[in-house]
C-alpha cells in the first residue's frame, strides 16, 4: 500500500487529519515517572494507547531519542513498535545528504525502524531525497517553506527570472514546490509547510497536486492558525493536510493523569480539524 | 580551546589537512572482519591507529552507524572514543532543524558522543544553526556548495537583485558563504564546499575570512583535483582546506593487510596536501 492510501484510509477510519508528534523531553515528564529508568517509552505507549483512535497518523522527533543517548534508538524502535499497525509513522529527522550516505539514511529509517514515512531536507537537490523516494511504499516529506523567523534567509530570497523554469514572482520555496512536483515519479513525496504562514500555504497549495500531502507543524506553540491552515492546505476535498501537534497534546498535563488529559487535547484538535476540514468541502 | 586552535594545532603536529571520513559500510569490510559482531569497531580502531599522525581530523558519518540498528550508537560512541585527543572529530550528520530540536541535536553531538565539530544544513537559516554555534568551543560545518550534480537545483539557482543584501552576480551559495560571515559571532563556523567545483571554492574563499575553514569532499571517487582543492579552498597560509577522504584510504585494501594499506594511501594523501599547501604559501 502506498503511503498516501495508508494515511488516507486512517486518516478515514479515525475521522482524523492529527498527527501527534512523539518528542518526549525527559525533563517535561510526569514527575511520577521521572525516576524511572524506562519512563521515555512508558510516557509515549500511554500517549499512544490514549490517542490512537484520534490520529492519521504519529510523527516522533529523532532529535529527542538521540538525545539519550546509546539507550535512545532502542526507545524509537519500541515506540514505532507500539503504533497500531494501520497508523503510519512519519520519522521526522530532516537528514539531507547523498548517494551512498542518503541510501544509508533511507535503510536505516524504512527498513531497520520501519517507518512508513520521513521528513528531509532539500538543500543538496534530487540527489539527496532520490534515495528516499525510490522505496516507492513509502513517503517522503521535503521541507518546503517553516515557520521559524530565519525561514526568510533562505527560503524566501527571491530568485532571478534568468533561472531555467523560473515563474514570475517566485522565491524559493515556490521553487522548492515546483521540484518536489518534478521528483514526484513515485507519487510519495509530501511537503513541509509552517502553519504561521497560511497565504504561503496556499500559494504552494495550489503549484502541487491535489493528492500531495502537506505536513503542517506550527499550531499552538508557534503560534498558526488551525482554521487557516487547513483552509489553505487541504486540497480540493479538505484532505492531505496533516495538522501535526506535539507539545500541545503530550504536555497537555504533568500530573499522573496525563494521557487521560492528552487524550482530551488530542480529541479536542481532531473534532476542530474535522470541522474545519468539512466547511473546506 | 576553540575548534579552529585544536585543528590548527592537530594539522600543525602532523603536518597534515587530511580528514579521514570513518564511513564503515559492513558489505565492504575486510572478508576476515565480516563474521565478527564486533567488526566495524574493529576495523575503525585499526584504520585510527595506522593513521592518527597523519590527519588533522577523523569525520564519522551518521548515516552508516544508524544503518546498523540499535548498536549503532554505540559503535559510533567507541569509535569516537579511539581517536586521539588532540585529534578532532567532525561527526557528519547534515541535521537541520530549529529551536528545541537544533539543541537537541547539538546536545547529542557535542555533550553526549563528544565531538568537537558537525556538519549542518542550512535551508530553515540560522534558527537550525545557532544551537550549535552557541557552543563556542565546538565547530559547525555549514553545506554551502556540494559537489553533486543536483546541486544546481537550489545551490545553483541566481539570486534577484531585488533581494536585500544580495550582489550581482549571486547565487544561493554565494548567498549561504555570505550567511555564514554574519552568522559567525562566535568564530566557530566553517563551510562543505565540495572539491569538484574549483572556481567555485575560490568564490567562496574570497567572501569568506581567512580563518573560517572550508571542509572540502569530493577528492578522489567524486573526481575534484586535489592540488586545485587546496589551491583555491585554502587561506592565505595555505591552510584550513580540510581534505577530506574516506573511500580513498579506508577501502585501499580489502585483504588481512587492509590497515597497513591505508596508513600507506593516508600519507600519500597527507604527503600531495603538505606540497600543494606549501605551493600555496
């Protein structure tokens, strides 16, 4: 199954465009588990096991597996391994390189971890997501245009009508969008795209196809606009935009009710999502 | 001590700006290595013990230590642990993320595996850079040119005029060399300029200060010159060219004599760099 049917069909069977980002700090842990050696992965299956009713899909952040250390691929795997098997995981670990190392990065996430999908970086061009895209099952997300403030030093400079296949205005994240349509032969790429910025959101909303997805990171903490991002990033049926939130549904609480409270928050995203996905349609 | 002393003084001891890349790949170890669990630190620890006094530093890359599963970190970490400590490790892992993740990342590298130095992409600008240059002792190698055909695709793409800050001609490398200078407060930026660009590697010297390194791969499998590397990447010393080889000395030799065989690619290496940096001065 290709990745996009995966999350459509959970997307579907959960009534759910949330994906619950997995970035467990060991330092906002319930205190009731901060002494225990496993806490990590008993914090995130009870996260899991809260919410997986509510979700497309769940997106854990390498950075904060790694973070721990030697134990900290032992806990990712397990944590991947606790994901019902009709939900996709999207690794979000943004690796941008090439050739041998980027087929390196690619085996590791697909077939040691298992993932149905990843995050990456498009600096060093096709070369460097090629390796990603060629397992045809599977997704691949290329960062388009964040939600950060020095987004602008690079991914808005605005680029020269002298470039090849340049239009007019574009910056480079319009180009970027342009690209991902170009390294599309496998139909598994997917786009990352702040939610702090929802007419940009339409502007490449409207360069892709209707069946690429975006992954939208940047509700709550950061500040986006639900409403606005998935009018902007959904396409022409109110799909394929993938509301990610993390903090806001595994922090929603530090006491021993924690997953209950995340379950709440999470429930509260997916009925708001739902909503506004159906006023699209 | 700064990342740019400890080089200095590593390349002043061994006369010597080669970086060996530690890029193990278990289907290319020595056939009497492939049966043993514990090969890839094996071999690593017998290429680091015949070539420690002639490099000025070692670059494992991450890729090939996450492609072995759950040991891999640990294998990264003991090999990290063998080289010298005068010697500096670059850990090559080409993250790019921002805020709490960037830190995370950061916290990895420089705290948990020890590395004096990684390599980063800069496509989200320096919101996924400055968790790491606010280490001030550590290095950061910022990709800037890349020696990779699809580096045309965003690398290579002119710049409008219209952009602020932006000279005629300019391209995003220029642009990202020009980045890095700002980005630079605490002297701990370098750049991956790749060695198959040679006109392009004295551009970016000339933006750049003399003192800022370059990281140059691509000598030897990718086909860059080394004497026009060091020519063109060097500063006005004929230093901080890094030249960095991995296949070129690891897989000299597949038999029992593998060690001994790359000790002897290492120096002809080390020996070509001393001569053409001297050339240069």
């Amino acid at each position: 199954m290709r990745f996009s049917e995966k999350i459509s069909a959970a997307a579907q069977t959960n009534n759910s465009w949330l994906c619950v980002g997995l970035d467990p700090d060991i330092g906002k842990l319930p205190d009731h588990l901060k002494s225990d050696p496993g806490a990590i992965l008993k914090f995130n299956k009870a996260i899991i096991d809260a919410t997986a009713d509510l979700v497309c899909a769940y997106k854990p952040n390498s950075a904060f597996y790694e973070s721990l250390g030697r134990d900290g691929w032992s806990v990712l795997f397990e944590t991947i391994k606790a994901v019902p098997d009709y939900i996709p995981v999207i690794l979000d670990f943004k690796r941008g390189d090439i050739g041998n190392t980027a087929a390196m990065y690619a085996k590791s996430a697909y077939e040691i971890l298992g993932v149905d999908a990843v995050t990456v970086s498009p600096y060093m061009g096709n070369d460097s997501i090629k390796p990603f895209t060629d397992y045809a099952d599977k997704g691949v997300f290329v960062l388009c245009l964040t939600s950060n403030p020095s987004a602008v030093e690079i991914q808005k400079q605005l680029l020269s009508k002298e470039n090849d296949d340049i239009s007019d205005p574009s910056m480079v994240y319009h180009h970027m969008a342009g690209l991902a349509l170009k390294w599309n032969r496998n139909k598994n790429i997917g786009l990352v795209v702040g939610a702090t910025s929802p007419d940009e959101l339409k502007e490449i909303r409207d360069i892709i196809d209707d069946d690429m997805p975006i992954l939208i990171p940047g509700i709550g903490a950061q500040g986006g606009d639900l409403e606005q991002s998935i009018a902007n990033g959904s396409n022409s049926n109110g799909q394929m935009a993938i509301i990610n939130i993390a903090r806001g549904v595994i922090y929603a609480d530090y006491s021993e009710r924690f997953a209950e409270k995340a379950r709440e928050a999470a429930q509260n995203y997916q009925q708001n999502i739902a909503k506004f996905s159906g006023k699209k349609r």
